[in-house]
C-alpha cells in the first residue's frame, strides 16, 4: 500500500512539473499573436531592414494541442481571442483530453498570455536589437535565405535560433531556435518553431509549435494556429485568407 502511495505521489509531482513548465515554455509560443508589431524588425545595421505595419487589434480562432508521450496525456481547446487597446481576451468555445493537460497547461497559457500583455511585458519577445544580435543574411545548404540571431541576454521569451526569410530576403516566414533560458532545472532542452504569414500588409504568426524534452517525463510538444478574422479593424481579406492556408499548411 505505501508503495502505491508514494508512486501516486511521484507521479502527481512529476505531473506538477510538467503542467508548470509546459506553461512557462509555451508562453513565448503564443504571446506573439497578441504583440503590436515593431514599425520595421532590424537584422543588422546597414543591411536588411524588414519594414511591418503595426498590430493594433486582431481577432483570431486559435486551435492549441498539447501532450506528453511519456505518460499519454493530452488535450484539445479551441477558442476565440482578440486583442487591442483593452488588452487580449479570449472565449473558450471547445475542450476535450485530459482535464489536467486542459486546466494546467491550456487554460493556464491562455491566462498568462494575458497578464504578461496586461502588465506590458510582451517586447521582452520582440525580434528587435533591444533583445538580439543579428547576423549577415545567409544561404543555407537548401537554399534558404536567413539570418542568426542571438538573444542578448537569457531569458526564456528569447530564442537562439534564426529567422528564415523569404525568396527574395524582404519578410520573414519563420522563427526557429531553442529557448535562451530553460524555465527550469527539470527541462533540459526547449525548441520553438514560429511560421509568419503577412496578411493584407501585417506579418502575424499563423503557427508554432515546441518541443520541451523534461527530465523524468519525457518529451512534450505543443502545436497552435490562429485563423484570423479581423486585422487592426478591417475584415481578412480572401487572398488574405489563401495566403494564411498555405502558410498553415507548409508548417505540417
């Protein structure tokens, strides 16, 4: 019986870690649907300046999904959420999986997504050279155009990673890298994968994903998409919508 006890124990405090750091690594996945834009994302100074009109209001369905291979938990919400000068508000309309996946990874992101905005904390994730160093733009073996970017100090709304841009090198379609700063000793590792789309003008995130490899839990992952409805006040418009499917659908 104590056996049992203690293993119910164990497992309900690695459960504990991985629902709070689950939460503390996504932040950064989401917060950026949220972020006013930057008037223009700086690479390097005297190369590509990347010119963004600003996100003042937005409203977008969001699909999230998360879950832990090691323990099988994982969970579904689907929700509305709109930002502007109020702040960010969201309205759950689906949810399904496991109530703890739901109540201490989901619904809690979605909570803190919106304090982190409410106290104006959300240019600590911006792409400019307040948070990183930027690289000359490169070619990689695919033939990719990006550039590196490392993050100025550690914190855990900062990647070490790249931008990857777009044929030309005037727009950025992904973010990708690892977090600058673990949310804590039990993850040993987490990776960030941001896609952009630029609707009618506005570059939005349209999807990300992670992966956080936890210590004694394994490995979880975290999958989101936004569907806009409306951007800074004007409804999205057809091509608009074309171009956000065919982003959404390079990222699977």
């Amino acid at each position: 019986m104590r056996s049992f006890t203690r293993a119910r124990t164990q497992l309900s405090q690695v459960n504990g870690r991985l629902g709070s750091l689950c939460v503390v690594a996504c932040t950064l996945l989401t917060i950026s649907a949220a972020t006013p834009s930057a008037d223009s994302t700086t690479m390097r100074e005297g190369t590509t300046t990347i010119q963004d009109s600003s996100l003042r209001q937005y409203r977008a369905y969001r699909w999230m999904h998360a879950r832990n291979e090691k323990f099988g938990q994982e969970a579904w919400l689907e929700c509305w959420t709109e930002f502007d000068e109020r702040g960010f508000r969201y309205d759950i309309t689906t949810e399904r999986g496991s109530d703890y996946v739901l109540n201490k990874v989901l619904k809690t992101l979605l909570r803190r997504e919106q304090e982190l905005i409410a106290e104006g904390q959300t240019d600590r994730a911006d792409l400019t050279p307040e948070n990183y160093e930027f690289a000359e733009p490169a070619v990689d073996e695919v033939g990719q155009r990006y550039v590196t970017m490392k993050p100025k100090r550690k914190d855990v709304l900062l990647l070490d990673g790249r931008m990857v841009l777009n044929s030309e090198g005037t727009d950025v379609v992904r973010v990708e890298g690892k977090l600058a700063k673990n949310p804590s000793f039990w993850t040993s590792l987490v990776n960030v994968i941001r896609q952009f789309a630029r609707l009618d003008g506005v570059r939005v995130p349209v999807s990300t994903e992670s992966v956080a490899r936890l210590k004694f839990a394994g490995i979880s992952r975290m999958e989101v998409q936004y569907e806009y409805e409306t951007i800074n006040g004007r409804p999205v418009s057809l091509g608009a919508r074309q171009v956000m499917a065919s982003s959404q659908a390079s990222s699977r």
